[in-house]
C-alpha cells in the first residue's frame, strides 16, 4: 500500500533523509520533502519536526519521518503538535510496537544512533503494519486527553 509520507531533518539528518525519501518514492510513496536542503548549513531541528508535524495535521500527509543527530530533540518538537504521535525507533521491533500499539504517525531516527539499514527496517516496520485498535484504542485516546 502507497502512503503520503512528509519527511524532514535537521543538518545531521539529511543524508539518511535524503536516502530514505529517494527509496520511498521508488517504491511509489507520495513524499513531501520538509527539508532541510542540505548538511553543509546548520539549521534548527524544531523547525524541521514542526513541518512534519504540520503536513500531518493538516492532512497532507498520513505519516511522517523526521531525523535528527540522536532523533530526540526533532521527535520533541513534532510530539508537540496533538495530532502528532512521533516514535523515536532504534530497531524494527520498536517501529512495529509503536504503529501496532501506540498508533503512532511519525517515526523518529537517530542518524548518529542507528545504520542505514536498521533505519530501513525501522521505516518498513511502520509502514506496513496497521493499529491493532482494541484493548490499544483507550489508550491512544487518552494520549489526546493529557494537558499539554
């Protein structure tokens, strides 16, 4: 199944998004690129996960991906949206548990923490598994009650 998928980064970030967004169009994704443009110009990732968090709540895009150095401070920024339910993943288990269980609709990387291909693995994980609802449904519903 084909997604739209938003996707930014920070400096730190950009080769790994870079790489993750030519192979999601190959295989026949709609990518909205966030930015940033490049690694060489230092840039603010709160920016960059606030993209992606917007393109999301905005219904432009079903899934986000944003990378940082360590996937933190960008997976903060775009969790601060309500519509935004940013996973920071390290391995295709947790990129499964958080779209099955959590109904997450963005996955955060860490470039300086995970390879390319645990990075790919993470995004395959997300990609193809569904939210399991049930027993989880309450649960993620009582993500969208807690006071920000």
């Amino acid at each position: 199944m084909n997604h739209s998928i938003a996707i930014g980064s920070d400096h730190a970030g950009y080769a790994l998004k870079a790489l993750l967004a030519d192979e999601l169009r190959a295989a026949g994704h709609d990518v909205i690129d966030c930015g940033t443009a490049n690694n060489i110009d230092s840039v603010d990732y709160p920016d960059f996960g606030a993209a992606v968090a917007t393109a999301i709540a905005g219904g432009r895009a079903q899934f986000g991906i944003i990378v940082c150095g360590s996937g933190i401070g960008i997976s903060i920024a775009a969790n601060r949206n309500p519509a935004v339910r940013a996973a920071l993943c390290t391995s295709g288990l947790m990129a499964k548990l958080a779209r099955e269980h959590n109904d997450a609709n963005c996955l955060a990387l860490g470039s300086r923490i995970i390879g390319v291909e645990v990075a790919r693995d993470c995004v395959a994980q997300f990609l193809s598994t569904p939210f399991a609802g049930g027993r989880h449904a309450a649960r993620v519903t009582k993500l969208s009650e807690v006071p920000r």
